[in-house]
C-alpha cells in the first residue's frame, strides 16, 4: 500500500496567519508522530497519537501549536499566529501495534517570510 | 532525558572508502535504537535497527551496526562506500513510547 502522505508538500505564509498541514498515515497505523526538523534545532519530536489515547503534546515548543487525529486517521498539524522561527519541514510518521519502525512522510517545508 | 549525540556533522571520503558514523546515546532504561537516513530531495528511511539480541544488525545498502552497551553507542559502518551514499544519517533511540530522539545528523558527501 501507499506509504504516509503529506500535504501541502511546501506552504509559504506571513507571519500572523495560521497554517495547517495534513498527514495520511499508512492504512492501519495506529500510532502517528509529528516531527519538526530545522536547520537550528534538527529533528525534533511535537506530538504523538496511539489509538483513542489522549495525545502526547509534550514536544510542542509552544501554544500556538495543536494538533488533532480524526477517526484514528488523518491527522492535522494547526499552527496559529506563526512566526519566523516557525519555518522548517514538518514530518509526520506512522507505526502500527505490533511494528517498531516509523514511517516517514515526504514533509511539508513551511517558510513564514 | 534521553539524548542522543553524534560525532561528525559533516564526512566527505571517496567512492570505496570505508565509513563509520559515531553515535552515542544517554538513557537509563532498555533502548531501541535506530540508523535513519535522508538522501537529497527525499524523506526519512530507516536503514537498520537494534532492540534486542545479536548487536551486530544488518540493514539495506551494506550498512551495518554494533550495539555496545558498556559505551553507550550504536556506530553505523560500511567498508566500501559509494556515491549513492551521499545522503543525511540520523541516529535515534525511542523511549517506550516510541518517540523517536535524533541525533544532530552527519552529512555524509562521497566524491566519485
């Protein structure tokens, strides 16, 4: 099957305006990680889903970030109100029950001029 | 806190050249570790990993690496590299929640 798609695959915004990007995990993965990676500050890990648990939002550096997973599939990255230091290519990765590896998706490059 | 520290940010060697990447980790608990690699224009792939059993693993492309507990480290090697190595290595260990925490990354250029 398809591996983990992310859309938009680049988003460019001025600073103040909200962004959101999407996340299709692989089909049955119940377990989705959001990633950040930037040129600073290198990968980073924001916010993990395991099935209907609660998330784990303990890597979001701040509260414009949020996220959300609907139906335990798609998965949505909002950011508010964003910065410069916002700019960086955000992964989303997906795993099932049994598996231990994640899959990545392409990203998506995020530019705030 | 778990972290995760790799030795070189930027390697450049010649086509057949041997290459090993450093990585060391610092955490109290059983880890599962993890080579990933980004070639240019393209997304994060795993090359190998380790949880548990024969520390020497084996992943794609003639990558390999040594588990060794006493130091801390979980180096990648290849005895004969080739320009299609020319890519990003991320080294990465999970919690058991499965949060993965990279390293910095090494930049690995081969030159034909």
């Amino acid at each position: 099957g398809a591996g983990v798609s992310q859309s938009p695959s680049n988003k460019v915004t001025e600073k103040g305006k909200d962004v959101e990007l999407r996340c299709d995990p692989i089909s049955g993965h119940t377990a989705l990680y959001w990633y950040r990676q930037s040129l600073g500050q290198g990968l980073e890990f924001l916010i993990y889903f395991q099935g209907n648990s609660a998330p784990d939002k303990s890597g979001l550096p701040s509260d414009r970030f949020s996220a959300e997973r609907t139906g335990g599939s798609v998965s949505t990255l909002t950011i508010q109100r964003t910065q410069q230091e916002d700019s960086a290519v955000y992964l989303c990765a997906s795993k099932n029950d049994l598996g231990d590896t994640q899959y990545f998706g392409p990203g998506t490059r995020l530019t705030v001029l | 806190a778990q972290s995760v520290s790799q030795h070189n940010h930027h390697v450049i060697l010649s086509e057949a050249a041997s290459l090993e990447l450093g990585c060391n980790y610092s955490y109290g608990g059983t880890v599962n570790l993890f080579w990933y690699v980004q070639y240019p224009g393209q997304h994060l792939q795993l090359l190998l990993k380790y949880f548990s059993g024969d520390p020497l693993v084996k992943g794609i492309k003639g990558f390999e690496a040594e588990f060794i507990k006493s130091k801390f480290s979980f180096n990648l090697r290849k005895p004969s590299v080739q320009w299609s190595d020319t890519a990003e290595y991320f080294c990465a260990v999970t919690d058991s929640w499965g949060k993965l925490q990279f390293g910095a990354g090494t930049q690995v250029v081969v030159t034909p």
